[in-house]
C-alpha cells in the first residue's frame, strides 16, 4: 500500500486532476478495507492472544485507524483539483506509514512470541479482504467518487 503513495507522489505533478482523483480514491479504498479488516478480525485476536498486557498498544492501534478513517473522509470530501488535494493525500500516506511502522514495531514483536494464531488470524483477514474488495460500490461510494472527480 505505501507503494502506492510513493506512486501518486511521482505521478502528482505529471497527471491529470482526473487521474491522480482515481488514485487517491484507490488508496482511500484499500486503506478503508485495511482499517475495516484489523478492527473486526485482528484486533480482537491480538486482543485474545495478549490479555491486559497489549491494552496500551491496541489503544493506540485503534486510535491510529481512527485518525486514519478521518483523513480518508476528509480526502473523499474534496475535489481531486482543489488546490491541498495532494497536501492530503500525502498526509493520509505519512499517517498510514507511521501506523504500519508503530505496529511492526510494537505490536507485531509482542504478538511474535505470545500465542497468536498466526497462520488462521492471517486466513481470516485474507477472507475478509477479499470480501470486501470485490463487493459492490453503493450509491453513496459512487457519489463521493463523482465529487473527487469532478463530476
């Protein structure tokens, strides 16, 4: 996924309104299925497998997707042409590189050597992911979409 902000950086002052609209919708689409994904799955299995000794770290894991899921509305709120379009998309790439960092960091090390369920937790995100990138847009997605856009 942060290769997909290194993407959008590259291309921002080559592409079009449109294009650069597409892509930050894409990343705002992955991002929102990543935070869905470790609130309803991972989270709760962290939660499980570190009892009260992970309460600090998931604390701050699920403020982070907080924050996060604020930055994707606040992006999906905009036009792709107003003029701190890419200040924001940027932002919302530094935040979600903070976030992977702090959990690669702090969290994932801790569950490393408690007894996480690696392998099923990693199945039951795999699922999930899947189910909700290939369900379909509603009205409201497309309108937002249409409002990024331009349109």
């Amino acid at each position: 996924m942060l290769a997909m902000f290194r993407d959008y950086e590259r291309q921002q002052k080559s592409a079009d309104a449109v294009s650069r609209g597409k892509l930050a919708l894409r990343l705002c689409h992955r991002l929102a299925i990543h935070c869905a994904i470790k609130e309803e799955i991972f989270y709760p299995s962290a939660k499980a497998a570190l009892g009260d000794k992970g309460d600090a770290m998931l604390i701050a894991a699920e403020s982070d997707l907080g924050t996060l899921r604020g930055a994707i509305a606040g992006i999906e709120k905009m036009r792709a042409s107003d003029a701190e379009f890419d200040a924001a998309v940027k932002a919302l790439g530094d935040r979600a590189k903070q976030h992977f960092d702090r959990e690669e960091s702090e969290l994932f090390l801790t569950l490393r050597h408690g007894a996480f369920d690696l392998a099923g937790t990693g199945e039951k995100l795999a699922t999930r992911q899947l189910e909700l990138s290939t369900r379909a847009a509603g009205k409201g997605a497309i309108g937002e979409a249409r409002h990024v856009l331009g349109g």
